[in-house]
C-alpha cells in the first residue's frame, strides 16, 4: 500500500512538471470613451510638473478654454465638469476607422511580437499576457500601457501621419507590460531607467521587428547601461535582475519614481 502511495505522488509530481501548451494570444481593439479620453486628459493637466521634469510634451486640445489650464497654479480651481462639456460638444471625435484597420492589418506582426517575447521571457522575467488590448486615444503621449490581472493594455495616441507604424509602439508597450511588475515595481526604477531598459531591449532583439525605431534620448536614464550591459560586447550580461537591483540600490533616489 505505501508503495502505491509514493508511485502515485510521483506521477503526480510528474504530471505537474509537463510543459503545458501556451495559450494562443488574443487582440483586442477599441478607442476611448468621451469619459476615457477626458480623464486622461484631465490627468496629464494635473500631473504637469511630471511630464515637464522627464522632458515629456503630451499632445493637448488647442481649443482657448484648455489652452487657460495651463497657467493656473492650483488645478483645484477648475471647473472640470464645465470643461467636460465643451469637451464633449466642441473637441472630442470618435473616428478612429483609420487607425483601427490598420492596426488590425499588423495582427500578425503583433502575434509574431508576442512569439518573440514569450522566447525572451526568461531572459528577462517577462509576464506575458494571452489577451491584449489596444486602445486609441487623441491627447496625451504617443503611447502608453496598463496591467491588469489577466490582460495588458496597449493605448495609442492617434498621429498625425497616416502612415505611422502602431505595431512598433505596440511592441515598445508590450515590453513595458512584460518588466512592469517583475522589474520595474519590485525593484523601483524610475521612469527614465525602464525607458532606458525597454529601449535597450528593442535594440537587441527586436531590431529586425523595429528598424525604424528611435531610441529615446532626453528621457531615458543611460546609468544604468553599465549594469546591464556587457562593457566589451555591448550585449545584455547574464544575470539581468541582478544587474537591475545593484543599479538601483545604488541609485535609489536618483529621481522621482511616479510611474
């Protein structure tokens, strides 16, 4: 009977360490809300100071009432619900038609970005997500990213070009989602050092995905190169975590860390 007992737990313990089969990844497209795309707005006039510090210039309504925001101090003395309504009557616009055909035309190559991750995830402890949203908006930055429990979120500001590239942001987001909890929360990186890390990793495996990528300069944090990065090869050294929490150990209050 006891050996019976330890040939089942050992099968047992044999069937949990089968590799299961990943699950297939899913898009899913939509746009801001009139209520959304305001309160993110509302967001980036409250943050300001924020966005000024890391060299950011997000994209905002020329409309006179909006242009106003900017130079009152105190954001407590604005009639947000007044402005909401000429938001909603004068500026906002909901045609994304454009954008969201194109986007679903790159589903393959957003497939074959997850594919990529899912064999770096390893390397760099990536989460990775079977289902993704992406998301257009009008106001804010070009591109931003949200993690929830059982998705990421992609959101995309609409550009001006008509041709512009939405699956290279999209990759630059998805990466952010990857490192968000296991390296940037856990190990409290500021906001130019993981944009500096996602720019790094793009550079050296996804460059044949984003050639045209831009590596930012003005707003990400170069320290931390010579933790991460090998100093005759250039490349990623072994141990990427580590490298990651001696940098920011040694620089733990180098700026501020709001997300």
């Amino acid at each position: 009977m006891r050996n019976r007992k330890m040939n089942n737990m050992k099968m047992e313990s044999n069937i949990n360490q089968i590799k299961r089969p990943e699950q297939p990844v899913e898009f899913i497209y939509g746009k801001y809300s009139i209520d959304d795309e305001f309160e993110s707005l509302r967001e980036v006039y409250e943050e300001m100071d924020w966005y000024k510090k890391h060299n950011y210039e997000p994209h905002l309504p020329e409309h006179s009432k909006f242009k106003e925001i900017e130079k009152i101090s105190d954001k407590e003395d604005i009639d947000w619900e007044k402005l909401k309504e000429i938001f909603a009557n004068e500026i906002y616009n909901d045609n994304y038609t454009h954008e969201l055909e194109g986007i679903k035309q790159q589903e393959s190559f957003l497939m074959e970005a997850v594919a990529r991750l899912r064999s770096l995830k390893e390397k760099y402890n990536l989460e990775i997500f079977s289902t993704y949203e992406i998301i257009f908006k009008t106001y804010g930055m070009g591109g931003t990213y949200g993690v929830g429990a059982d998705r990421g979120k992609v959101i995309l500001r609409k550009n001006d070009n008509p041709d512009f590239n939405y699956g290279i942001t999209c990759i630059h987001e998805m990466i952010h989602i990857g490192i968000e909890k296991s390296i940037v929360q856990e190990h409290d990186l500021s906001q130019s050092a993981k944009e500096r890390l996602v720019d790094l990793i793009i550079r050296e495996d996804f460059g044949d995905m984003a050639p045209t990528y831009v590596m930012q300069d003005e707003t990400a944090d170069r320290k931390i190169d010579e933790f991460v990065l090998d100093r005759k090869t250039g490349k990623f050294v072994d141990d990427i975590e580590a490298s990651v929490a001696e940098f920011a150990k040694k620089f733990p209050e180098d700026e501020d860390k709001e997300d």
